[in-house]
C-alpha cells in the first residue's frame, strides 16, 4: 500500500508474462510484501521439498530482491543470485545493491551459474557410501570433504581431508577438540576425557547427507561435506557418542 503497487487478482498486470510463466508444477506464489519470505510460506514449501540452495533473481536488485537475499540468508538456506538477471531503475543502483548484499549471497552471472550446474550434475547429494566413492571419484582433482560434527547447541566442529582420504582407513577428531567450548558437557564426559588422556575419536559419517558446497567450491576445487556421528574410540566398533543430536534423532 505505501508504494501503491498492488494490483487485483486477475488483472492485466497481476499476470507473469510469457517470458517466465510457470510450466506443469511449477510453484507461483503471490507476495504482498519486499521480501518474498514474509508474505507467503515459501520458506515452508522449500524445506517441505528439501531445498537447501536458492538461485534468485528479479527485481527490483535494491529493493524486492535484495530483501530477498537478506531473509533467505537468515533463514538458512544457501543464496546465490543471479547478477545480470536482476533489474534496478538504475545501474548505480543495481551495483550498489549487489555490494550491499555480498556478505549474504554468492554474486555469479547466469552464464556462471549454468556452467556450475553443468558441471556438478550428479556431485550434489548421495545416497550412500557406494555412491559417494563414485561421487568422490567424479569430482575435480583437488577435492576435499569437510566432515562436520554438531552437538545441541549448534555448535559444529569440522575437520577437511582430501577426498581420496575420506573413504580409507577412518577420519578421526581429537577428543580435546570436542571438549572446548562452554557446551562441554553436552559433547563429552570430562571424567572419560581426563581418564583416557582425550584420546582420538573416530567420526562416523552419514553418507546420505554428502553435499558439495558452492560457495566452498571453484573452477579447479571441489568441496563436499558430510554430517557425522562420533564413535568413543578409533575402530568402527567403537561405541556411539550418544550425547548428540544425531543419535538423539534417530533414537
């Protein structure tokens, strides 16, 4: 209303113009609001289909699509947008924009974001440790997994091997590590850390969550990671860290 820009259901200019006019089930959504993620429940229907990166564009850069970018940010989800298929009233605008927003989102052009997808066909999610190897053994030559490690306060602990390690012989966490912290006690148990000398923990991967991570990723480096739970010793027979979401959840 304070920008008098709305329009009746219906109307000539409520319509999406051929252009971009959604296709089969394809999902439009109409929005009342700067931010596409105030006025619909688009956040909802993202994560009900189990999106985690977004590609935006439109316009206007400062205004619609830069409210856009902030909230989907915030709201979790990985944002890359689509600089040359956004619009401003002005360049000096539409630049001023894209800086404003560069702590929030990857800035790449279409050409860009269509070679990426090219080329990272297949690389994007696996549904176990078979498919991973072959995932793995299709990505760049420097690659590298990040195996990450979250406790109940959202406080997560990784450790980056190359790729070609992350299937062989076991990726192991210094005990110490997963007691630093002011949630030590969520993670470990000092009295097992001090008997035992914070001894090597072993981390057990769930290779069905393995991602490549865009943002992380280059034109000469991959970047996976995989979500993992932590076993109380350096075999795979080692017991579970049962303090963990991980084990909460599957419980």
């Amino acid at each position: 209303k304070i920008s008098k820009l709305g329009v009746s259901r219906g109307s000539w200019e409520a319509q999406v113009i051929d252009a971009i006019k959604p296709e089969g089930d394809e999902i439009l959504l109409p929005k009342t609001s700067s931010s596409v993620f105030v006025s619909t429940n688009i956040s909802y229907v993202l994560r009900s289909l189990g999106v985690k990166q977004l590609v935006i564009c439109g316009g206007l850069t400062d205004q619609c699509v830069e409210s856009a970018v902030r909230d989907a940010c915030d709201e979790g989800f990985l944002v890359t947008l689509a600089t040359d298929a956004c619009v401003a009233k002005s360049e000096t605008a539409h630049g001023r924009s894209l800086d404003a927003i560069a702590g929030y989102c990857r800035r790449k052009t279409t050409a860009e974001i269509v070679d990426e997808l090219r080329g990272v066909a297949g690389l994007v999610e696996a549904p176990g440790a078979a498919a991973a190897a072959e995932v793995l053994a299709r990505a760049k030559k420097h690659a590298y997994v990040r195996f990450e490690v979250t406790d109940f306060h959202a406080k997560a602990l990784s450790k980056t091997v190359p790729a070609r390690h992350a299937l062989s012989g076991g990726v192991f966490m210094y005990g110490g590590a997963l007691a630093m912290g002011a949630n030590a006690e969520v993670l470990v148990f000092p009295e097992e850390v001090t008997a035992k000398g914070c001894p090597n923990w072993r981390l057990a991967p769930d290779w069905t969550t393995l991602q490549r991570l865009p943002w992380a990723s280059d034109a000469d480096r991959d970047v996976f990671r995989v979500y993992c739970g932590v076993l109380k010793g350096t075999t795979e027979a080692a017991p579970p860290l049962t303090a963990t979401p991980r084990v909460a959840c599957s419980r």
